[in-house]
C-alpha cells in the first residue's frame, strides 16, 4: 500500500510541486497576516515579513555551498586514503 | 537513604553474566525481562529521590552510587527505556557477546548517572568505554578492529584527562563530590575534568572518534553507542559546568561543524554520526547557557534525541542488515523493497527536523528561546541555521538518497533488500511511537524536566509559523538544488587525520629510523662488544692458565719438589737414623719453646 501511495505521487511530480507551492504560499501569507509577532525575539522578525522564511533558504544555500566548497577544497578525497 | 537500594547497573551486570545460561525457548524472554527490570528498578527509584548507595571506602572516602535527584532521574529514565528498544531491536542477534557488552556499557551510563562523586563516576566512565569498545570489535568488518583500537585510545586519552583533573580537585579542594563547579574560579583541575567530559560530548576538537566508530560498530551496537555515550557526557557536563560561557561557543561550533560534514558525508551511519555531534552542539550549548529554561531545554532535548537518533540508525541498521552496504552510492530507490523502514526513518528524520507534534519541536526550541532570551543572538540565530540544515541533511536528503533518487544499487544488493525481521520492526514502532508522543503530549516529557517551575509553551503561532517557514524554505531549496547534495564516492578528512597519520608516522618512525638504529647498535655490538668480549676472555683464559694457574701450580710443584729433596736426605730406610734425626727436630723446638 506504501510503495503504491508513493508511485501514485511520484506520476504527479507537477501536481506535488503545484501543490508544494500553495503550501508554502499558504505559510508565508499565514505568517505575514495571521501570525502575531509581538512576542518574536528581536526586531528583525518583526519588522521583516516572512523573516523566518529568508533566513532558512539563505541559512540551507549558505551551508550547501560552504559544505560543497569545502569538500571540493581538499577535504573530500578518495575511499581508501587511509589504507596502508 | 532507603535499605532497599538496588543499583539499576547491577541488574544489567548480573543479567549480562548469566545471559549464557539462558538458552532455548528462555533466551528471548531473558533478552527483554533484564532492561525491564532495571526501567523498574529506575522507575522505582525516581519514587525515593535523595542519596543511596553511600559507601565509606578505605576509611577516608565517601563514595555515592546513587544520587537520585531530578536531573539523574531524567537521564537514567531515557537510558533505562533505551536499554529496552536496543535489546528488542537486537534480538535476532545470536551472539551473546554483543548483549552482554551493550548491557555492560548501559550499567556504566546508568552508573555514571547515578554516582555522586568523582571515584564511582571513573569506574563507570571506564566500564562503558571499555565495553563500547568490544560493540567496535565485535563487528567482524573490515576495519573495525583498527577502528576499535581508535577508539580504545582515545578514550583512554580522555580517561587520562578526567583521572588528572579529579587528581588535581582533590589535592586543591580535599573533596571528591561530584558536583556545579565554580565558573568564575575555574583552575587546571577545572578544565581537566571539562576536556575529559568533553571528548566523550565529542565537543570539537575531540570529536572525530565518534563517526569513526559509529560507522564501524555492529548493527545493534550502533544503536547502543548512539544513545549513551554522548548523553552521558551532556548529563556529567550539565551536573558540573552549567553556566560555563565557553561551552556556548563550543557547542555552536559542534553544530555547525557537524551538519557542514554530514551534507557532504556518502556513508550512513556516518552522516548520522555527524548529526550526533550536531545536535549534541545544541546541548552543549543550553548547558553553557546554563539558565533553568537552557538546562530543561538540554534534558528534553538529550532525550527527544535518545529516541529519533536511536530510531535513525535502528533504520539506517535495517537496511545495512538487509543490504550489507553502507554507502549511498550504492544504494537508492529502495521504497518499493524497504517500505516500512521508509517510514520509520521519516519518523526519526522529521522528529530531528523538529517538525509540529514530533519530539525535536518541543525540546530543540527550549534551548533556542534560551539562547534568545539570554540575549545570545548569534548563538541563537547559528543555532536556527542549524536546525535548517538538520532537515536538510536528515529529514531530505538521507531519505531521499536511500529511498529515492536514482537507483545505484547493483543486482545483489537490490535482490537482498526487504524490511527487517520483527524484531528491528518492533524496536523501531516503539522509538517512532515515543518520538510522536512526546511531540504531542507534552506532560509526559516535561514533566520530568529538573527544573519545574519553568513553563514554557511550544505551540504558540509563532513558534509554529517559525517553524513551518523554516521547514518549507528548507525543502524548497533542496528541491531547486539537490544536485549539489548528490553523493560521491569519497571519505572527509577530519581532525583524525592528526592521529591517524600520527600513528602512521610513529610506525613509520618505528620501522624505519629506529629499527635501523637497532640494526645499527646489534652490528656494533657485535663487532666491537661481542669481538672485544671474546678478546677480554681470551686473555682472561691466558691469564688463568698461565699466570694464576701457574702461580699454583708452580708453588705446588716447587713444594713437590722440596719434598722429594727431604725424603732423599731424610728417609734412607734406616729407622734408627731417622728417630734420631726426629727425636732431635723435637728436642730442638721444645727447647726452643722453653728457653724463648
């Protein structure tokens, strides 16, 4: 039943992106009207719509890119470095 | 203190030696009643809080082995619980050296927990590294031996650290309690003992035994190993060094540097190994911050992560069980073979994601909001960061890579692939079923929290909407650039890379310069001490012979001969003559003896 649920959505890649968008229209509209920011902890997640959202996609492309530039930089290297 | 004391380890430590015994239809039961009966016996404890166990030892010291209090409490009841998921989980396991080494190192965090000073706390710490190291070993690999001995070395370094620094508290303070110690008189004692806590923590730079082993450790055994060693050190961090500013910077490092290797990370157990470092980063940073709500965030959150770590590996465990492979690149798509560990580790990947109703939203935002409230911004905002690479690396991409994506596995591995025996499958409903639970109800967690007074509230809209906005935005950029993410057929080198080729140098050292220098040393001892040696005995024998043997014999000789002169002169057969001549000889000296 599981494997038939996930090829069911995976013949919908376009319906499962439409409506991944929705959904994160969904939360950003949410959070910008409905969401009272009062109690957020510092000015710039008051005063910046949908703070929370900027900050993830700089915050996941940061460390793919530091992590992608690093591992090009020497630190990635072949399986059997250590083998003697 | 209550008569009826019964130390939890000690269940575990009998039940280990008598699991032998337990044969046929009574192996399985015996393999589950044991971690029940010590749940109980912590459960039952949690009852009669206060100081057990006091021994006096040597008539000098005070010994506590079991200091029942609301922080132990907590602790010793996720490691109790956990005792019981990795035994279910590793039931089909034959060989009765793993249970008995996962029990021993579960008595040696219990007992850690527990103890109430320095001594007890050593000889616990070493029981679990000691049999931790045998859950390495016993994992007949390649390279899990080399990786054992790593391990073993290390954390007898560690071991060394902690024996200095209790050393030095006592020679200064005289006191052997373990207890807060002062931040603002910290001496080397101070920081021995932290450097010793915290390469069990695998705080950064002492932490790259820990992928290292995880990776290598038998399938069960990883799952033990996940569990106690690095809670066990936040709980000994958190009864000692809460408040000590330093950890914060530390435990920001450890995530950061955690979740930066496990993108980039192609083995599984690895990438959750690096996970560990990252989210025991966010511990060791609420004990740094060392406030009430940052202490109850580090206790919710070791054990929120106790149960989705455990269920990661359970998971990443079921598919090197079905697979025998570890490695992303040759594995993939294997939804349509291994379905219901697909959702296991979903579960698990969510609830380290801190996704609503799942255990890492209530306990990861406690510390958060009291890096916040404390007015540690960038701790707080790294912290967050954080939390957006931790979907990314172990809510999308270990799921996708394993389950989705392109297919990379060969025909063998695809042929061998299928969902686990009933065993891992119960083990694995459990952790998912707590790690729901404790999402959503929160009583039950936070009820058990040290301090109680603190009330803190996870399901605000704000909360919620941070969250979903995170949660969302990670995604959305995964999706755009999950390329970039692919794996690669590569190891990362790490700060073991210093000890690793360290020791290779050493061998090195040994093999070639010293070895030489030995070489060298036998060749002149042979040609001018042993050459000279026989020319000393030489003359010796010469001297012997000639000079002392002739002296000897000379004198013999000269003796002889003198003798045989007398007998001519004075033995000529003629008796009258020679009792004369005797007679005479005496008159003579006794004249002589008389007159002088």
């Amino acid at each position: 039943m599981i494997v038939e649920l996930i090829e069911f959505l995976l013949k919908r890649q376009r319906g499962l992106r439409t409506a991944g968008s929705i959904a994160l229209a969904i939360i950003v509209v949410w959070s910008v009207t409905g969401v009272d920011t009062h109690h957020a902890h510092t000015w710039l997640e008051k005063y910046i719509p949908g703070f929370w959202a900027i900050f993830a996609s700089i915050s996941a492309l940061v460390l793919i890119f530091v992590a992608s530039w690093l591992g090009r930089s020497g630190i990635m290297t072949r399986e059997e470095y250590y083998d003697i | 203190m209550t008569s009826s004391f019964l130390h939890p380890s000690l269940i575990l430590i009998f039940g280990a030696a008598l699991l032998p015994l337990a044969r046929g239809p009574f192996r399985r039961p015996y393999l589950c009643l044991v971690p029940i009966l010590t749940l109980l016996d912590v459960v039952y404890l949690s009852w009669h809080p206060g100081l057990h166990g006091v021994v006096e030892f040597l008539d000098r010291w005070t010994l506590v082995f079991g200091r029942v209090d609301s922080l132990s409490m907590v602790f010793a009841f996720i490691m109790a619980l956990m005792a019981i998921i990795g035994t279910i989980y590793g039931l089909h396991v034959r060989d009765n050296s793993q249970h008995i080494a996962a029990w021993l190192y579960v008595s040696g965090s219990l007992g850690v927990i527990y103890s109430g000073d320095y001594l007890v706390l050593f000889l616990f710490w070493e029981l679990m590294a000691f049999s931790s190291t045998f859950l390495i070993w016993l994992n007949r690999d390649e390279g899990a031996t080399a990786a054992g001995f790593r391990y073993l070395l290390v954390h007898t370094f560690g071991g060394v650290l902690l024996l200095l620094g209790f050393v030095l508290h006592y020679q200064t303070t005289g006191d052997l309690s373990f207890n807060q110690l002062d931040p603002q008189n910290t001496t080397l004692a101070t920081w021995l003992i932290m450097g010793g806590l915290m390469l069990n923590a695998a705080v950064v730079p002492f932490h790259s035994w820990l992928p290292d082993a995880y990776s290598r450790a038998t399938i069960t055994g990883a799952v033990f190993m996940c569990a106690f060693t690095t809670k066990t050190a936040v709980y000994t961090l958190a009864r000692a060094f809460a408040g000590f500013e330093v950890l914060i910077v530390l435990g920001v490092v450890m995530a950061i540097y955690g979740i930066v290797y496990a993108i980039i990370e192609n083995d599984i157990r690895r990438l959750l190994g690096w996970e560990i470092i990252s989210q025991v980063g966010y511990m060791v940073a609420g004990v740094g911050i060392g406030t009430a709500l940052a202490i109850n965030g580090t206790c919710a959150h070791a054990f929120a992560h106790i149960l989705y770590k455990g269920l990661l590996f359970m998971a990443a465990g079921a598919v090197i069980h079905a697979t025998g492979r570890s490695k992303f690149t040759d594995l993939g798509g294997l939804y349509r073979k291994m379905p219901m560990t697909l959702i296991f580790m979903l579960i698990g990947g969510v609830s380290v994601s801190a996704f609503p109703f799942f255990s890492g939203f209530v306990s990861k935002s406690m510390i958060i909001a009291a890096a916040f409230e404390a007015h540690l911004l960038p701790a707080a905002f790294l912290l967050t960061m954080v939390s957006a690479g931790t979907f990314l690396v172990a809510g999308l991409r270990l799921p996708y890579l394993l389950f989705f994506g392109e297919n990379r596995c060969s025909q063998s591995t695809w042929d061998k692939a299928t969902d686990p025996p009933w065993n891992m499958h119960l083990a694995m409903l459990c952790a998912a079923f707590l790690c729901l639970f404790i999402g959503s109800y929160l009583p039950f967690l936070y009820g058990m929290l040290p301090y109680q007074e603190i009330n803190f509230h996870p399901y605000t809209s704000y909360h919620l909407s941070e969250t979903l906005q995170i949660l969302g935005f990670t995604a959305l950029i995964f999706a755009l650039f999950r390329n970039k993410l692919a794996p690669q057929a590569t190891i990362s080198l790490d700060l073991d890379w210093f000890y690793r080729l360290g020791g290779r140098g050493f061998l090195w050292l040994a093999t070639h310069p010293i070895q030489w220098l030995d070489t060298a040393w036998g060749a002149v001892y042979r040609v001018v001490g042993l050459y000279s040696l026989i020319a000393i005995a030489r003359f010796s024998a010469w001297f012997d012979w000639h000079g002392i043997d002739g002296l000897v014999d000379g004198s013999a000789r000269c003796v002889r001969a003198i003798g045989r002169r007398l007998a001519l002169v004075l033995q000529r057969g003629n008796i009258q003559q020679t009792i004369y001549l005797s007679v005479t000889f005496v008159a003579i000296l006794l004249v002589s003896y008389v007159w002088f």
